[in-house]
C-alpha cells in the first residue's frame, strides 16, 4: 500500500497491488486459506487458491524479493499432488474413506529431491574468492560489532572464515548426513543450531524454520509415530495395500518440474559477464546471501523536443527497499526508467532517459554499472540473455569494450 510506483517480475505489468485497503482482504483471506489448509478443510481448493493468491503477490512486486519466497511457491506445488489431508483432517471427517494411515515413500523423496536442489546450489554458488576468503561474511557479521556478549568475536577475521567455510560444509554435507542413519541425529543438532544462529544473528526471516520442518521427511515412519503420532491406530495389512500410487500424470509434472530446476540456477554460466556484478540470472538460482551492492543512480531525463533537463526525484515516489531495487539491479533501473518514461508520456511529453549508475559490490570501488549513452527510453530488455547496456569489467578492474 505504502508505494506510489508498483515495480513488479517483467512480464507482469497487470499485477498491480489491490487498491485502497485491498491488500489487506487479500492477504486476510491467504491466512483463511492457510487455516483450512493446517486443518485438512477442502485441502487442495484451499491449497490451490492460497498457491495462486501467493504466486500473484510474489510476482507483483520484487523489491522484497528472498529465495525462501519462491521455495513456498514450490513446496505449494508440490502438496497439491500430497496426500496431506487423509489421516488428521476435517477432509477425513467428512469422508472417512479418505482415510489412511500410511503415504507412499515418494512422497518423502520430492521433499527430499526438492532440499537436496536448494543445498546443492547453496553450496555451488559459495565458490567465489570474496565467500572463500571471509569478505563477505565480514560484512555480514562487522555490524554486530554492539552485539551481546558475542559482539567482539563477530569482528575477528578468524570468525569470518570459520562461518565462511562452514556455511559450505553445512549446505553441502547436510542432505546426506541426513539421509544416512548412523549421522542422522548429528545433523539434526547441526541443523538447529546453523539455522536458530541464523535466525537469531542475522534475522532472516521465515527461512530457518522452514528448512528445519523438512527434517521430518528423512527419519523412519516409525519414529516419526513414536514422536508425534503416539495414539496413532497400529498399522493393518489393508493399510499397506491402500496405495497412493506415483501415476503418469506425477510423473509427466515432477520431472519437468525438477529439471527446470537443475536448468534454472546454472543458467548465468551460459550469460556473458559476471552474475555477481550483472544480476542477470540472479532470482530463482539459490544465490542465498551472497554479496552486498550499493548503488549510487541518477536518472537523467531530457525533454526531446526542447532538449531541456526535466527534474524528477525518485526518492518521493519510492520506497526504501524500491529505492535498493531501482539504484543496484539493471531489471530495476530499466523498469524504472519505463514508468518514468510512461509518467511523461501522460503529460504529453517525450523524453530520453540517461541512466548514471555507479555500483560497488561488497564495498569495493564504485564502478560505472550503466552505460551512459544508452537512452533507456528506448532500450529493451533481453530476457535471455546480457543487456549490452550492463558494462563489464576483467578481474583486473579494466572495462571490457563491447
């Protein structure tokens, strides 16, 4: 509600937030929706319609955008094909045919497959020297220099590199250490404690505790039982035989739907350029808590008819998360020279629009990140591909020519 400039994913111009009070019905009605999900109440009506009102508001606006956002919108996937609602349900109650007392192992397996992908690609992208040498997690962790107690370790350089290479050991090592017996329980308490320190120090949201309810999926149906299933009816011979087999139809979702994922975040490598720098393949690769950018951006425009400078001040119209968005990501300069753009354009004025972006990436030297030249008014977006209006720069720090 608090922004005046809606800047939502490319493509999705026509997901604008509700007006007025709007969004708020709407997001009291996703809540409604998640209760009669937790409930097992008309499960897949509830589920299917949380999904899209979820899918609609990640794809309205990116200025939050967080890798855990797009996770729920796959986990909601994949429970449409879950059978959640056959045993602790109001479904059950309803239709007690529904009822059954086991699910089939696939089940586990997505859930597993799907973790198995976000680590994976976790620890894939940590292989970059300001990971490796503790420059980032420098700055992760430098500002809680007032922090209590652990204040002062947490500007020790020693402490940046142990939390460096134990976020790579962590994602890398825990999906197997899960899933074989004699290591399950260490990593249960490894996993407790990475993701309560994380929450806890660094404050990121629903994440840790989302990665943690997965745990349950990797141990035994019969400790599961024993821990929270207790009065749960001992398991009949009919039981075993009601099947909830893994039909053609799953199969023809779950492997695209997989191996979009293992395309999606090795996509940048096939993309000129740098994608720490350039952004471009960024979203939806797992690239969690990498780098910091600060941008410093300065939208030239120029009234084509008289050749004057026109003012326009984009912190009145954005908020600060917008504002991040618009000053550091290309897709968030370009949508916002669009809007400026179309904001004339209803004046009765055209404009060019010259874009002068400096950009520094985990506090190094500020670089020109736009070219100059470029009139946004008329630039394009490659969807695919690099945007030759994104400068490049070798290891040495020299521009690339084009």
């Amino acid at each position: 509600m608090e922004p005046t400039v809606s800047i939502p994913h490319i493509g999705f111009d026509f997901l604008v937030p509700l007006p007025g009070y709007g969004m708020y019905f709407y997001y009291i009605l996703m809540g409604v929706l998640g209760i009669f999900i937790m409930l097992g109440y008309k499960y897949r009506f509830s589920l299917g319609s949380f999904t899209i009102l979820w899918i609609g508001v990640y794809l309205m606006q990116k200025a939050s955008y967080n890798n855990h956002y797009y996770l729920l919108i796959l986990v909601c996937l994949i429970m449409l094909f879950l059978p959640a609602n056959q045993y602790a349900s109001l479904d059950v109650k309803k239709n007690p045919s529904l009822k059954s007392l086991t699910m089939p192992q696939w089940c586990s397996w997505i859930m597993i497959v799907q973790m198995a992908i976000v680590y994976f690609f976790a620890t894939l992208a940590k292989f970059y020297p300001d990971w490796l040498d503790g420059t980032f997690t420098g700055i992760l962790f430098s500002s809680l220099s007032n922090y209590p107690v652990l204040g002062s370790v947490f500007t020790e350089n020693w402490f940046h590199i142990f939390i460096a290479y134990a976020g790579i050991f962590f994602d890398g090592l825990i999906i197997p250490a899960l899933l074989w017996k004699k290591t399950r329980n260490i990593a249960l308490i490894a996993s407790l404690l990475f993701h309560l320190f994380n929450s806890i120090t660094l404050q990121i949201g629903i994440f840790p505790y989302f990665a943690l309810s997965f745990i349950v999926f990797f141990y035994s149906p019969e400790t599961i039982r024993y821990l929270f299933f207790k009065k749960k009816p001992q398991l009949q011979l009919e039981d075993l035989n009601k099947s909830y087999t893994f039909s053609k139809a799953l199969t023809y979702f779950f492997i695209p739907f997989f191996i979009l994922q293992l395309i999606l975040p090795i996509r940048h490598y096939f993309i000129k350029g740098d994608v720490l720098w350039t952004e471009e393949a960024h979203r939806l690769s797992w690239r969690m808590m990498l780098r910091q950018k600060n941008g410093i951006t300065h939208f030239k425009v120029i009234d084509k008819n008289t050749k004057q400078e026109l003012p326009y001040n984009i912190v009145e119209k954005l908020t600060r998360k917008q504002l991040s968005l618009v000053t550091s990501k290309p897709d968030g300069i370009w949508q916002m020279a669009q809007h400026i753009k179309k904001e004339f354009a209803k004046k009765g004025v055209t404009v060019s629009i010259f874009i002068d972006s400096k950009l520094s990436v985990n506090n190094k030297p500020y670089k020109t990140f736009i070219d100059p030249t470029v009139d946004f008014a008329e630039a394009e977006w490659n969807y695919f591909g690099h945007n030759d209006w994104i400068l490049l720069y070798d290891k040495q720090g020299n521009l690339i020519e084009k």
